[in-house]
C-alpha cells in the first residue's frame, strides 16, 4: 500500500485525526488478537503513510510513559 485509502470519515486534506486513530486501533487491534494476528497489520500500513515520524515518536513515546490516552 503506497497511500492510505480514502476514508468518509476524514474528507479533509488534514489527516491528523486519521493518522491518530489509525495509530490506536493498531495497538488495540495488537492489544486484543496478539501480534500474530495479520489484519492488525491494515492500521500500521495505513498510520505510517499518515503519520509523519515526529509523530509516531511522540506516539510511541507517550505510549512508554503510560500518557497516550488510550490504554490497552
């Protein structure tokens, strides 16, 4: 997957709401199927062509530190 899909939810040019609920359905996904489970994988293709890596730093690092809003 090159880009993300089109989603009807997020029909502006600003992904960022999209780039962050991909980032957390991904680990909710990983959360609850485990990290064999291959269609958790659709949320990380698609949250890293959204996300710029600053982003997905201060993702993960928030995620370490126990502050990203959402807790598995």
């Amino acid at each position: 997957m090159s880009t993300a899909p089109f989603d009807p939810r997020f029909p502006n040019a600003n992904q960022t709401k999209s780039c962050w609920l991909h980032y957390a359905d991904y680990h909710k996904c990983l959360a609850i199927k485990g990290e064999d489970y291959e269609p958790c994988n659709y949320f990380k293709k698609v949250y890293k062509a959204l996300c710029d890596i600053t982003t997905i730093d201060k993702f993960e690092e928030m995620r370490e530190n126990g502050t990203f809003p959402i807790r598995k």
